[in-house]
C-alpha cells in the first residue's frame, strides 16, 4: 500500500484517526520530556556537597605523597588528607566555566594559584576581593594575581578588615551578566558551587590548623554568596586602582 494511500484510509476511518491522533501526541509529549531531561543534563554539571575539614590528621601521610605528582592523592587512605582535600578544591577550579569570585584575607597557595591560571588561561573571568593589608604579606598571590590582569578590590575606605574565606564558581547571576556581554544565549554545562569556611588559602590553613572548608551547589547558598560578593564588589569600586598601583609598586 502505498504512503498515500494509508494516510487517505486513515483520515476516512474516524476510530483510526482518533487512535492516530492520541498515539501521535503521546510519541510527541514523551520526546519533548526526553528532550527536557536531556536539556537538564546536559547543562548541570555535577552537584556537590561536602565539608573539609583540616586537623591533626590531616598530614600523617605526608611521606607517602612525598615526590609525587601533587594530582594523584585518589590512593591516599587518610580519609583527612589535607592534600587530598586541596586537591579537591583546585579541582572545582578546574571545573569552572565562566567565572570565579573570591573574597579571602589571606592568599599564598601555590596550588590554588595555580588552578586559577589554568582557569584565566580557559578564559574565565576571575574577581578579588581582598583585604588591603593582607595583599602584602609575604608570598601572597593577590599581587602575581593583579600583574595577571586579575581585578582586585579591598576596603581602603573603610576600618573594617575584610576577614571573608569564600569563593563562588560559575554563581548564576555572575553567569548570566557574562553571557549578557558576551551575547550568547546558551550557556554550556556549568554548576553554581560555593566554596567557604575558616580556612585561608594559606598552607598553614591547609595543613597545621584546625579549619573547616563546605563546599555546595546548593542554589539558595551560591546564590546569597554571589550576591554579597557583587554588593561588595560594587561598593569597593573605586579602590581597583589603588590596589593595582599599590601591587605593581611593591612588586618592582
Ligand atoms: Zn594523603
């Protein structure tokens, strides 16, 4: 029977039509929820919830990672790993698609630094927030960060010392006002995750104090946090220069 023909048998049957309809509309409303949940895949990526914490435990396998490749703690067995539990942050860096936040007193790790250049080098737009005496203390990033290109902003103008330990990757506001600039209407996988706790980015912080570090993906967090950066952002607005001068010049 030929295409035709059976599309004329069906429009004169009224019981075939009708089963034809229902049939034609169920295959289109199960393809469309394919095509949301495939939506919804493919623009998350993987969620997080998880608290760090650092202590006394935190090092005893110190020599086991000893003149290894600092990216390979997946065989540590001290579930306290202070390396791994590093390690674990420089990879949500890695992770970052557009945009990272940070607001931290203090700044010396060398493998955060480093996470971060790989991400300025993917092209993510990186912000800082730091308090103005900290920024010089010996071996902070905040300065290699700024000669990087990286925007630093403090409190010159006020008393108060900027004491924050948080950073937000890919936080949703931040995502959608790069987008804005950029013009693109469809963003690829990202996933908003807040990163905050006690600790600084320092390897005291990392390795010999007691300090607790969340990481999540929760929305209303990631959210809250992006918007206190942005107000502080805003607020410290007008101290980018003088942070910029003050880096350059100490540098030289
Ligand atoms: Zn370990």
């Amino acid at each position: 029977m030929e295409l035709v023909e059976m599309f004329d048998l069906v429009r004169s049957h009224p019981i075939l039509a009708t089963v034809t309809m229902f049939a034609g509309t169920a295959l289109a409303s199960e393809l469309l929820w394919k095509a949301i949940q495939y939506a919804r895949r493919h623009t998350r990526r993987r969620r997080v919830h998880e608290v760090l914490f650092f202590n006394e435990l935190g090092e005893v396998c110190l020599d086991h990672h000893r003149g290894k490749s600092f990216t390979n703690t997946n065989d540590c067995r001290n579930s306290h790993c202070s390396l791994r539990s590093l390690e674990k942050i420089a990879v949500l860096m890695d992770e970052a698609q557009y945009s990272i936040d940070i607001a931290i007193y203090t700044f010396t790790s060398n493998t955060l630094w480093l996470a971060l250049k790989r991400a300025l080098q993917r092209g993510v737009s990186i912000r800082v927030i730091s308090d103005r005496e900290m920024v010089y203390c010996n071996s902070s990033k905040i300065q290699e960060m700024a000669a990087f290109g990286v925007p630093v902003r403090g409190p010159f103008k006020t008393n108060l010392i900027m004491h924050h330990k948080f950073c937000v990757i890919d936080g949703l506001a931040r995502v959608q006002e790069i987008l804005q600039v950029k013009q693109r209407k469809w963003p690829r996988p990202y996933e908003s995750v807040l990163i905050s706790g006690s600790v600084n980015w320092t390897n005291t912080g990392f390795g010999a104090n007691y300090e607790n570090c969340t990481i999540s993906s929760d929305e209303i967090l990631t959210r809250q946090y992006q918007e206190e950066f942005n107000r502080m952002w805003k607020f410290f607005a007008d101290t980018a220069e003088k942070f910029l001068k003050s880096c350059v010049e100490k540098s030289e």
